[in-house]
C-alpha cells in the first residue's frame, strides 16, 4: 500500500515562494502517475498540476502555469511543487496524489488512487 505525506506548507507573502514536498512510503514511485491539486477554503477541490512516471511529461491548471513546476526524484520517492509569486488566491490545503496507471497524467481526481493527508498554505496580501 503506497502512502503519501505532504510538507513544506506555510504562510507566506504574495510575490514570495515555497516549495511542497510529497514523500512516498510503502511503494516506489517510480510505477506512479503523481498529481498535486489544492482546495481553496470553501471551494471544490482543483487540479494543480501533474507528472508522469519518469516526469516527462507534465501538465498544469491555467491558474498556476508559468508559475508552479513539479519535479520528481524518484531515487528519494518524492515529487516536489515549486511555487513562485505566489497570489493570496493560491491560498489552500494542498494535496499530493498518485495512480496507479503509470502513464497517467490528468486533471481528475478521479484518476488517483491514493491521497495525501495536505499541507496548508497560506498567502498573504
């Protein structure tokens, strides 16, 4: 059974940065579809972005493109979320999830199988 754990999160100044951290436990990553997605306080839960097994191939939510990357370290079971000039819109509990389809790499929830417990961040104005 794989299990993730999200870190990293913290309050943090609009124009400012951070990086999110998901570690993998129980199971390689290296068979896993990872996504990142965030929920935003009283809002659905939105995708964020997501990677492939072997991080070639990624894919963003308009709202972060150009801002926000993923990368992966398969080697350490951790995918990453950098996070530069950050908005207080970006404001949310922030999930890492993994699928069990190697190749996947998707906007919907419902193609993970396995979720994180999240991270909070929180950006100020």
């Amino acid at each position: 059974q794989l299990q993730l754990g999200e870190s990293g999160g913290g309050l943090v100044q609009a124009g400012g940065s951070l990086r999110l951290s998901c570690a993998a436990s129980g199971r390689t990553l290296t068979i896993y579809g990872m996504g990142w997605f965030r929920q935003p306080p009283g809002k659905d839960r939105e995708f964020v972005g997501c990677s492939t097994y072997s991080g070639g191939r990624t894919s963003y939510g308009d709202s972060v493109k150009s801002r926000f990357t993923i990368s992966r370290d398969n080697a350490k079971n951790t995918m990453y979320l950098q996070m530069n000039n950050l908005k207080p819109e970006d404001t949310a509990v922030y999930y890492c999830a993994a699928s069990r389809s190697t190749y996947y790499c998707g906007g919907s929830e419902n193609g993970y199988d396995y979720w994180g417990q999240g991270t909070q961040v929180t950006v100020s104005s």
